[in-house]
C-alpha cells in the first residue's frame, strides 16, 4: 500500500535506524529481565569459556579419522599440517568439556535439592558451542533449566541445543550481555578460554576489586595446567599494579569435586 502510515513504535526503519539505538538498548536491557522473572530466575552459577573444545570422543574421532587419511611417507602439506596441529589442540582442550559437564550437574543437583541459604541458583553459560554447551548439557542431564545468554557473531552458531528455549536469549550489544552475566550470578566459573575469556575475566575481577559490585561474588580458575602457565598474576603484585590482596578475589581449582565443594563453603559464608 502506498503512503502506509505507521504509528512510531510500529516504524521498523525508524527502530533499526542510528536514532533508535537507545530504545533498542533498553529492550536488550529490560527484556530479559522480564522473562527471567517469569522463570522465578534468581540466582545464577555463571560459566565461561573457550567456544573450541567439543566432546572428548568427538574430537578423538576427528584427530584420528585425518591421521588415517594421510598416507605414511608422504610429504605433508603446509595446510595438512596446520589442521593436524589445530586437532591436536582441539583435543588437548576438549577434556574441560567433560569436566564443565559434569560440575554443572553437581551444582546444578545441589541447587535443586539444596536447603541451603541459596536457592534458585541456574547455571548459565554464554550460549555458544564449546564450555558453553558443556555447561548448558550438564544441567539438563541434572533435569534442571539453565540459561544461556548468546551473542550475534557472524562466525559462530546461534544458542546450543541444550539451553532451555525460555531462558535462551541472543543479545546483539556486548556490554548488556556483560551486565546479565554478572547481574544475578553468585559464583563464576572460568574455564580455559581464549580472548573473550579474559576479558570477561579481567571485567570481573576489575568491577569486584572496585567494588562496583555490591556483593561477594568468589571465581573459580578452573584448570592449573592451563592457568598456571598462562598467567602469572605475582608479577601484578611484584610490580605495584595490585595490591597483593587482590591475589586472593579468585582461586584456582583442579577438579569438579574440589570446585563444587569450595563453592559450597564459600556461598555458605556469602
């Protein structure tokens, strides 16, 4: 129809125009609050990191069916090789991926039976492939809901299967993404990742050593063999750019028994 009026709040040029950037903000904003509401969504146990890892099988089988197509004695070409080490690394990493599904079950199921203080703690994940899904796959298998809060990223897929179609959300600004992660999260997980990891990381840890937020929120650096050689957080200290309690806003765990349990006392004591 020619010279269709619309009403301003039905002008979708208008909307997905420059001008209409804050409005399309405070729909991100407000939004998912709303829904999470009407899930009785409290608390959340948040997990980061890498998109890469994928079952342990799964990559397994990968590294192993391209070895069995190269040919013994044949020279490799650059692009063969490349791909043989990405396996390689692949694999290397994807045992965090059982490991993150099995401690969001375990906090998922003390969640859900716990009579503790805290109650209404739903795992959450950034909702992509990788410890996302891991996260999101161990809670379902515990029979609990779990929330994943995706991105729009041109190279990677939309929200993992596992996520819960109602608490499954997909954000197209950064910073409100950023904000739901930590809004309701009473403990954080991290997982070996890689930049968008640490920069949630380092965001988290920025906002708690200022006390930007208003509550006691412990993070977990799961993994030594990756942290431990990735980071050396004493040469922070050593060069005046924290203060040596600032050491002591994370701990570093090995395994799903000894993450879930120092959760548990340390939300005991929140």
């Amino acid at each position: 129809m020619e010279n269709e009026i619309y009403k301003a709040y039905n002008n979708k040029d208008f909307l997905n125009g420059k001008a209409a950037r804050p409005i399309r903000v405070l729909c991100e904003l407000i939004e998912p609050e709303e829904r999470l509401k009407e899930n009785n969504i409290e608390n959340t146990i948040v997990f980061f990191g890498s998109a890469r890892p994928k079952p342990q099988e799964v990559a397994d089988r990968e590294l192993s069916d391209f070895e069995s197509k190269l040919v013994s004695g044949k020279t490799v070409a650059v692009e063969e090789s490349d791909q043989y080490c990405r396996l390689k690394r692949i694999q290397k990493l994807s045992k965090y991926y059982g490991e993150a599904v099995k401690l969001a079950n375990k906090v998922s199921t003390w969640s859900r039976d716990s009579n503790a203080g805290v109650r209404n703690c739903f795992v959450c994940s950034g909702g992509g492939p990788g410890i996302m899904e891991a996260a999101n796959r161990g809670a379902k298998e515990a029979g609990s809901k779990s929330i994943a809060l995706g991105i729009s990223l041109p190279f990677e897929q939309g929200v993992n299967q596992y996520a819960d179609p109602e608490l499954s959300f997909e954000f197209h600004y950064f910073f409100i993404r950023k904000f739901y992660f930590l809004y309701h999260a009473k403990a954080v997980f991290v997982f070996p990742g890689g930049f968008g990891t640490m920069d949630e990381l380092f965001e988290t840890l920025t906002l708690i050593q200022t006390n930007k937020l208003k509550k006691k929120v412990p993070i977990y650096l799961y993994g030594k063999e990756f942290w431990e050689g990735l980071i050396n957080f004493e040469k922070f200290v050593e060069w005046g750019v924290i203060s040596p309690d600032d050491i002591n806003l994370f701990k570093l765990v090995d395994s799903v028994d000894e993450a879930h349990s120092l959760m548990i006392n340390d939300l005991g004591k929140a």
